[in-house]
C-alpha cells in the first residue's frame, strides 16, 4: 500500500488516505478502514481534526 501524503476526497471510490480501491464508497470504505491500521488512524485524525467544526459529534 502506497501512503498518500494528501487526502482526496472528491473520488469516492479510492480511500483518501493511500489511494486503494475501495469496493464500495460507504460499507467499502468502513470495511477498508476496519482492516488497514494506517488508513484507520488518518481517518480518526481527520475526524478529530473536523470534530470542533461540527455541531456535535455524529455516530457510527
């Protein structure tokens, strides 16, 4: 897996994080997540990084 230094967020149907197809751009980006350390913890740096500018946190 190749690490992505930026995030692209307008293909959903890649992971933002390295840049690996996704099986799907909902449940195969979870799933993805779920199963690559590296993507997750992008992912839960980006979440905490945008947390503050949302009215609350949101589930899942």
């Amino acid at each position: 897996m190749a690490v992505n230094t930026t995030t692209n967020w307008n293909d959903l149907t890649s992971c933002p994080f390295c840049g690996d197809e996704l099986a799907s751009p909902g449940a195969g980006f979870i799933d993805h997540i779920d199963s690559s350390a590296n993507c997750e913890d992008g992912f839960e740096q980006w979440r905490a990084n945008i947390a503050g500018d949302l009215a609350g946190e949101w589930s899942g």
